[in-house]
C-alpha cells in the first residue's frame, strides 16, 4: 500500500511538476490515496445501495435531514463570506489572479478552499439519504458526476492552484448552495414545503454559475497574469460538460413536465388537487344547468 501510494503520487507530481509548498501536510492533500478511495467507495455504495434497500423499507431521516442540510448551509455561508473579504482584502483582479501576489489575503483564501474542498467529501450524504429514503430517481449520472468528479478535481486544485483565480468558482458555488441546501432542510419538513416555490430557480441559477465561472475563466486566458492556463483550459472544459448536463436536467424536470400538463390539457383532461376532472364532464353540467334555466 505504501509503494503503490508513492508511485501514484510520485506519477502525479512528474505530470503536473511542483505543488504548492503552502499546504504541505494538511488533511487529506499529501496524498491522491484517500481522496481515490473516498471516491471508489462513494461509487461502490451508489452501486450496491439501492440493491441493499431493495426489500427494506424506506426511512423517513427527517430529523436528521434537517440538521444535516442546515450545517451545509452555515458551512457554505461561513465559506462564501471568508472567500467575499478574502478576496476584497487582498485586492483580487477578476480578469485574472496569480497565485502568489496577494500575501496574507491568499493564505486565507486557502484556508477557505480547504474547507470547500472537504465540504465535497461531507456532500456525499447527499446520495446516501437518497438511498436510505429510496429515491433512486434522484441519484442520477449528472448527480453521481458532479459529487464524485468535485472531490478529486479540488484535491488537485488545492496541491496546485490553491488561491488566485481559483476562488471565483468555489465563492459562487458557495452562494448556491445556501440557498439549495437552506431549501433541502426546509422540504425536509412537511409543514413548510407546500411553500417551498423556488427550487426551479435553484438550477437556473446553477447554470448561470457555470456560464459566469466560464466567462471569468476565459478573462484570464485573454489578459494572463501568470496563473497557469492548462488549469483554465480544464475547468471551461469541465464547465461544458456541467452545462450541458444540468441544461438536460432542467429540460426534462421542468420544460417536458410544462408540455406534458399542456397536451393533458389539450385532451380534455384538467388537473386538481385531488385527482383529475375531464372537460367535458364540466361541460356538460353546464349544458344542464342552462336547459334547467331555460
């Protein structure tokens, strides 16, 4: 275990050259080995979950749903304001930021891109209470890609790229997530989700991240500051393909449902809130009640 850990980090560093000596000896960061297992046991569960809960019933986990999706949501709040001032602070170009120029204000905005980079690990419970609750529709390839490609793509964020332009991303995605999981938590309780009305919104402002996180990305490839342009060139690519799986997931929760609710209403079929009421059962009552007036 130990060769095969020197080898897979000794092949990384020949790849990619020197890491960044600012975050030698942090949790979980001198070696790809637990970020690679966290991630082959994150998929194994995916995979063997369902199957385990196959005959079991589902459990409700409301309580612990709530408490669960409220400590994300301070945790991306807590992020989300540290990387704001951090950036403010140390004087931060948006077009472009190198990863050694702003002093104090980058060791900081370290220290908060830890914390985004584990929040990625603690994210995985995202998946588990799917499968303990049976909502197996819910773990999807885009929900499966995004969790599992997140945690190894900001390991090698934070050996390498740690501060400069790689804050805008994580400070955005920070912001979303307060207020996805502030809804998750508040869905968890069944007094209050009738009132729940923006989770529609929630991807549509998860696109928009995407497109403002390329924009700011492509700013850097344009005016270079030093901040190395292979990283750019990976995360627009990993934009694209965010993009476009996120646009196929708003289609067809939100777009193919609004055209499904209007061929049922072109039939002749109006939905309640208790079940289904045809048209033409309507219309006729009103024919009788005008022939009882007539």
């Amino acid at each position: 275990m130990e060769s095969l850990d020197k080898t897979l980090n000794n092949y990384i560093d020949n790849v990619l050259g020197p890491r960044d000596s600012r975050v030698k000896g942090w949790l979980l960061l001198d070696s790809y080995v637990p970020t690679f297992l966290f991630t082959v046991l994150y998929l194994f569960i995916v995979w063997i979950g369902p199957k385990y809960m196959q005959k079991k019933q589902p459990l409700s986990c409301r309580s612990i749903l709530v408490i669960y999706n409220l400590g994300v949501t301070l945790l991306s709040l807590y992020m989300f304001y540290e990387l704001v001032t951090g950036v403010w602070e140390g004087g931060y170009n948006f077009f472009c930021q190198d990863t050694h120029s702003a002093g104090e204000a980058d060791l900081k905005i370290i220290r908060v891109l830890w914390w985004y980079y584990f929040s990625k690990l603690i994210e995985f419970m995202d998946t588990f209470f799917f499968i303990l609750r049976k909502n197996n529709h819910q773990i999807s390839v885009l929900h499966v890609y995004h969790h599992a490609s997140m945690l190894n793509i900001w390991w090698f964020v934070m050996n390498w790229v740690p501060c400069g332009h790689s804050y805008f991303g994580a400070t955005l995605n920070s912001f979303i997530h307060v207020l996805m999981y502030s809804y998750y938590g508040l869905s968890a309780i069944p007094a209050v989700r009738p009132y729940l009305w923006w989770k529609k919104y929630i991807t549509q402002c998860q696109l928009t991240q995407f497109v403002l996180t390329m924009t700011q990305t492509s700013c850097a490839l344009v005016w270079p500051c030093g901040f190395p342009k292979g990283w750019l060139y990976f995360q627009n690519c990993y934009m694209v393909s965010l993009i476009i799986l996120f646009a196929n997931f708003y289609v067809q929760t939100y777009n193919m449902r609004v055209s499904s609710r209007r061929k049922e209403y072109q039939n002749g079929s109006s939905s309640t809130m208790n079940g289904h009421t045809n048209n033409s059962l309507l219309e006729n009552n009103v024919k009788q009640r005008k022939q009882r007036k007539d």
